[in-house]
C-alpha cells in the first residue's frame, strides 16, 4: 500500500475544513442555546454549583419497593426554592436507585435541608455510594483560567522546542496540526454537548494537553523523516520527498495509535464513570493526532516548501549526523 | 560486551529493589478512590488585613488542623494551596455536613459588657428578636424566599443593633484564653457549651463579673459578633467577681451544635474569615468500584497490547513486552518511593505513559525491519534501527514533558496527579525502552539460535528475493 498524499491534499484540506466547520457552527448553536451560552457545555467545575448523586440503600427493607418518581423529586427541590435545578433518575445495578441532581451552589444548610427533604419523600440513601460536589462560582472561573493558561503555555513552550530541533517553519505547521485537533476535538464535544448533554470538566482540559503532546509527537516523527529523506536525496521535488517520509513512517504511526486506542478503548468501555467522558476525548484527539500528521501537517510543508522553492535555486542543505544524537 | 553486562547486571538490581519497594511501600490511594471528601477553604482578607501572607495562611492552617483534629476523622491531610487556599482532606467521610460546620465558622467568641442604662432597650430588642425567630420557622414551611430573605435581612439589623448596646472590656476577653471547652446535656434537653479559662482569663473574667454583679446589666456572650446569651450576675459576686475561671454558655443548643461550637471553640478562633468554595465527595464503595473498574480495564488493555506487540513483532515484541513489564514495576516502585498519591486521573496518565514506552519500542523495531528490508545485516539493523529512532524519541519525550509541566505548574489537584504519573512513567520509559530493549536486544542477537532475521521480520527473505527478482 502507498499513500500519494501529496496529490490528493485537496481533497484533505476539504475534508478537514468541513469537519471544524460543522464544529465552529456548533459551538455558535451553542452559545446561542440559553441554557449553555457558551460554544462548550460547561460543566460544574467551570461554572460553580453543586451536584449531588445518591443512590438509596436498598438493604434496608421495603426502601426500594416502588421506583424512584421523579416528579416527587423535582416538587422537593422546587419546595426548596430550587425549582431550575436539573434532575435525573440514574440506574445502578439495572434498577433506577439513583437521583442525580444539578442545582446552584448550595451551602451545607441548603444542602443538609434538601436531602434530609428527599430521604423523606423518596427513602434512605447509602451514604457509602454518595457523591457530592460543589464548587464556588469564583473557584470554577479560576479552575477554567488555569486551565487555558496552562494550554497556551504549553503551546508557546512546544514551538520554541520545534523551531530550536528543527526550522520556524516546520514548527508553524506543527502548531497548525495541533490547533486543526484541538479544535475538531473541541467541535465534537460542542455536537455532543448538543445533542447528548456531555459536559466539559477539569479532566477535559487534561485531555486537551495531552492530545496536544501526542499530536507533536506524530508529527515529529514525520518530521524527522522528512529532513532524513531531504540530506540523502537534495535533488529530490518535495512532494515526492514527503510521501516517502508518510509512507516509510505509514506504519508506525497506524501501530502506535492502534495500541494507545486499544487501552483507551478498554478505559472507555470498562472503565470507571468519571474517566468515560475523558477517555472519549483522547480517543477523537489522538485519531485525530495520527491523522493530522500523515494528511495535513506534511502536506501543508509540502506545499509551502514548494512555494518558497520556486524563488530558491540552493535546495535546503541539513547535515544528516548533527540530528540523530 | 562488557557496557552491556554491567547493564543488565543494573537492570537487574533496579528490578529487585523495585519489587522491595513496591513490597514494602503502598501506594496511597486518593480519596477518589478510597473514599471521603476533600474540602477547600478559600482565607478572605478582612479591612484590617488585606493581603494575606503566607504567616496568616499559616495561622488558619493551624486552627483549621486543631478542628480538624477535634472532629476525630482517621488520618485527614491538611495542605496550604497557592496563596489563599487551604485544602482539607477527609479519608472515609461520607457526609462532611459536620466538618463544613465545623470549618465554616470563625468562632471568634467574646465576653462583653452591656452598656449603662441600655436595660429598656435591650428588653425592646430581645422581645422583637424572638418574634422575628418565630416567624423565621413559619417562613421556611411556606418556601416563600422573598419573604424568607427580608426576614432574615431584619434579623441581621436586630443583631447589630443588640450588639451596639454591648462594650468590650479593657483586655477583651475572648477565646484566646479559653483551656477547654464541652457541650453538655442540660435537664431541659436542650444543650448547654462549658468552658474553662486559663489563669488570665479566669482573671479577666471575675473582673468582668465583678463590675457587674448587682447591676442588673448583662454579661454578653458574643460568638462572631452576634449574641449567644446573655446571662446576668448575682449581687452576691460583688466582692470578688466569679473566680475559677468557669463558664457556661447557654445557648439552647441542640446536641450537634453544643458539640460543633465546642470543636471551634477549642481550636481556637479564626483570624480571617473564611469560606468554603469547592467540596467533592465520594462515597467509599463508589471509590472502590470505580478503581476496580478502571484498573480491570487498564490491566485488560495492557494485555490486548502485550498481544498485538508479540503477533506483529515477533521476537522483538516478546522483547518489548518484558521491557514493558520491568517498566511498570519500576514505575510504580517511583511512584511509591517518591509518595505519588494515585488518583483516578493518576491512573489514566500511568496507562497513557505505558503507550509511550509503547511507542518507542514500535519506532525502533520499525525502523530496524526497514533496515532489514534494505539487505543489510541483523546486527547492523538492529544497531542503527535503536540509533535513528532515537532523535524521534527523544523529541516525542521532550514535548510530552513539556505539557506535563504546564499541567503540573497550573493544575488543580486531580490535574496534578494526572501531569506527575505521566511525567514519571515518560521519564522511566526513557530508560526501559531505549537501554532495557537495546540490552536485551542484542543480547538475544548474540545467542546463535535467535539469530534469523526471519524472527525479527516475517516474510523477509520472500522481500528480499522479490526486490532480486524485480531487479
């Protein structure tokens, strides 16, 4: 199998505007839908509130005898004053136990009083499977600053990196690569956001770090190729130069992103509830990591390269010994 | 030869003290995993003291770890964050209800003087005050929350105005000279909170009492500027005040708070206020199934890779795969050693970090088959394919880091624990895919019976002869 890359980058370059596109026009959609206004579903750790989880204690005899209503839910929370809270029946062990419920910051009396009302109306809870968290509106803002400081950073950082191992211009592509994940990773979670009521959390952020790191990592692979190809063949068109580069590095790059999708696969399916949404992420970024470095990263070189050539007799001459050690 | 057995006889060494370690040392789990909550006090800085400096964050650290300590929670960790924040974890605690009390507060307690001729008033204010209180527990019945809000917004006003009609004593007599102080049960049912000065106190206090004894003004018991009670002192105290430095609060409290009150109240009072602005809690057997879970499937997809690196690399793979092995146990023999709390987002960044040795191993025995494929010899293969791999590995290395940096510098705790597994795993991925495959690698070359490069690429003497032939 052979990969002509650079003839059909057209086709490519299409095929990734749309997908950001379909994303941008989401995250629009979003920031106009009310209960969001923002291009992402934000989640608590953004935002501020608490949400609590429980699940009734169905040890204790006859506290499970009739499934949970969620109408008798939501009247306990709206005689609380917490009528625009979200709420939702969750299932655990097959049978609906479960109460999940989104509302504003609650301090420890609001909270005490809301579930001592519910454990009224509905049955005993199992304090051992709870889950509640609250975060102040003031620490959500500055959890989310941190986190895009940490990724711009992070960004400023890596193309220092790749313009000191290899040339301004291969690092600009790189960054291009990066940013072209990001966002279609950024777009589909806004769709999913929409259409599934997925929502952003701390963790979110981590994956988007972490896509960032992988999707450098298979570009510099490329990357390093390339310049391989060019020291032994100088005379060589570009184009030709990177299909050989994607071709010869064709296979370690389905290899390694098969194996990271194959634990990623295993966490998301069989994993823990809180890793589901985080898993997902990585799985869409690091497809999307693998993909960007084969189809956009070097045919976006290829073409620049090919434009700048045109002026340049001298092609470009890097000793191969000085970048192996 | 010789490097080479010095470095298996190091990889050795590091193995066994790896499983000593990881024998010897657990490794703590988080409290997503275990169980409990973990609670964030943000310090506020008041008129006074506007910029809090790391002396201050430090003082409510320590009140904050006398409660603590009063609340009887088994092992809690109390941590400074950042520059304001102290951050309170509580292993096992299902509800931390009683802990969020219990920390709010400032509990800033003090013993004041009524003021002269303010007796009239202060009946007019008290009388109104029980009204308002009664209404108070109408309104919560009916959820009406504008009402609710004006009520309690008239019970401030009643409380500062009671509070002006009172003055602090030359020496203010506040909990700083407290020794102990317990709730107790009175007849009434209703609670009752003791408490015991130390010598100064005790001083102040049958001084405080003494100017009053008689007088008909009231003692008043002042906790966060608002008024407890206010008990008055018999004429039988004139001549020496109430010595013995005793004192009763009564507030009619209910059990839980007589017990709560008493907790601050020996912790001592807060200098700033404070608020808690983030608490997440996990139920303990939550915990345990969401660890069990997520190890199950990290351990299961560690083992579809163990696979799928033997069926396509062959020998090398069986290679990688015990070059994997020794650095999970290495890695995890770091984590313990160096006290790494391992969270769930701990867990996922060690398995992410066992898909860059992964990685690795996959660009040097790539690359050594191209080698092969162009007709050179195994040992040279081998030699230049651990060679050229590593600028590439190098690089994927030092991007990886560089994120995690960022990560650890700006991250919130679960971020942290995220950036420090994975940096970890990186750094000791660095050593066992490069030095542990490359020794064992050609260790196994230099073994007669393994040297077919037949074990090292499938079909490559059917390429080999098929490039012949096309020539």
């Amino acid at each position: 199998m052979r990969l002509s890359i650079s003839k059909s980058r057209n086709f490519w370059w299409t095929l990734s505007a749309a997908i950001i596109l379909s994303g941008m026009i989401s995250m629009l959609i979003s920031w106009q839908t009310p209960d969001i206004h923002a291009p992402l579903r934000l989640g608590l750790d953004f935002v501020g509130g608490t949400r609590l989880q429980l699940v009734r204690d169905c040890t204790k005899p006859h506290n499970c005898d009739k499934p949970i209503d969620i109408n008798i839910a939501r009247e306990v929370a709206k005689a609380q004053g917490l009528g625009d809270s979200s709420i939702q029946v969750i299932s655990e062990n097959g049978s609906d136990n479960g109460l999940l419920i989104r509302c504003k910051d609650l301090n420890v009396d609001e909270r005490t009083r809301l579930q001592s009302a519910l454990t009224e109306k509905i049955g005993a809870f199992d304090p051992q499977k709870n889950q509640i968290d609250s975060v102040g509106p003031t620490l959500g803002r500055e959890l989310f600053t941190s986190g895009i400081l940490a990724l711009v950073v992070a960004f400023a950082c890596i193309v220092v990196y790749l313009s000191f191992r290899f040339q301004l211009d291969y690092a600009v592509f790189a960054i291009v690569a990066i940013f072209h994940d990001l966002l279609i990773t950024l777009g589909i979670f806004s769709i999913f956001g929409l259409l599934f009521r997925i929502e952003i959390d701390s963790l979110f952020i981590v994956a988007l770090l972490t896509v960032t790191g992988f999707s450098v990592t298979d570009t510099v692979v490329i990357y390093d190729r390339i310049r391989e190809v060019l020291s032994r063949h100088p005379g060589q068109p570009i184009s030709q130069v990177v299909d050989d580069a994607v071709n010869q590095t064709l296979t370690r790059s389905i290899n390694t992103t098969l194996t990271v999708l194959l634990t990623l696969f295993s966490i998301f399916f069989f994993g823990g509830e809180t890793l589901r949404t985080f898993s997902l992420a990585l799985i869409i970024g690091f497809t999307m990591g693998a993909y960007s470095s084969i189809f956009i990263a070097s045919t976006l070189l290829s073409w620049w390269r090919e434009r700048t050539e045109l002026s340049m007799v001298e092609p470009l001459d890097i000793p191969a010994s000085s970048q192996d050690g | 030869m010789q490097r080479q057995r010095s470095l298996i006889v190091l990889i050795l060494v590091l193995l066994i003290a790896a499983i000593a370690v990881i024998a010897t040392i657990p490794v703590p789990l988080g409290l997503d995993l275990r169980g409990g909550s973990q609670l964030t006090i943000l310090v506020k800085p008041t008129a006074e003291i506007k910029q809090i400096t790391e002396r201050e964050l430090e003082a409510v650290k320590k009140v904050v770890e006398g409660r603590v300590n009063g609340l009887g929670v088994a092992e809690p960790l109390i941590q400074t964050v950042g520059s304001n924040k102290i951050v309170v974890q509580l292993p096992g605690v299902n509800d931390p209800a009683q802990a969020e009390r219990v920390l709010g507060g400032t509990a800033q307690l003090e013993f004041r003087l009524q003021k002269t001729g303010t007796e009239a008033q202060f009946l007019a204010l008290q009388v109104s005050r029980s009204e308002l209180k009664t209404k108070q527990e109408d309104l919560l019945h009916k959820s009406d929350k504008a009402a609710i809000d004006k009520n309690e917004a008239e019970l401030r006003k009643n409380d500062q105005e009671i509070a002006n009609l009172f003055e602090s004593f030359q020496t203010p007599l506040t909990g700083k000279y407290l020794k102990d102080a317990q709730g107790e049960p009175t007849k009434d049912k209703n609670w009752d909170v003791y408490i015991r000065f130390d010598t100064n106190g005790g001083n102040l206090f049958a001084e405080i009492t003494k100017q009053l004894a008689g007088t008909g003004r009231a003692i008043g018991i002042f906790l966060d500027s608002r008024l407890i009670s206010a008990p008055s002192v018999g004429p039988e105290h004139a001549a020496t005040g109430i010595t013995g430095g005793n004192a009763i609060i009564q507030g009619r409290f209910t059990a839980q708070q007589a017990n709560d009150l008493g907790v601050q109240l020996r912790g001592g009072s807060l200098p700033l206020p404070v608020e808690i602005v983030e608490r997440r809690t996990v139920g303990a057997t939550l915990g345990k199934d969401s660890i069990q879970s997520s190890i199950y499937a990290g351990i299961g997809g560690l083992v579809l890779v163990l696979i799928f690196m033997v069926a396509y690399y062959r020998l090398p793979g069986i290679i990688a795969d015990i070059a994997l092995i020794i650095y999970s146990l290495l890695t995890w023999a770091a984590f313990a050693l160096l006290g790494v709390t391992l969270t769930l987002p701990g867990i996922a960044g060690f398995i992410l970090s066992i898909g860059m040795a992964v990685d690795a191993n996959v660009l040097i025995f790539e690359r050594t088959r191209e080698e092969l494929r162009l007709g050179k010899t195994l040992y040279r293969s081998v030699e230049s394919g651990f060679y050229r791999a590593f600028s590439s590995i190098l690089d994927s290395h030092v991007t990886t880091w560089i994120a995690c940096a960022a990560l650890f510098w700006r991250g919130s705790g679960l971020v942290k624990g995220f950036a420090l597994t994975l940096a970890l795993g990186t750094l000791v991925s660095m050593f066992t895919a490069v030095s542990c495959s490359r020794t064992f690698m050609f260790l196994t070359i230099s073994m007669p019976s393994f040297r077919k490069p037949d074990l090292f690429c499938p079909n490559l003497s059917n390429f080999l002869n098929k490039t012949e032939v096309a020539k």
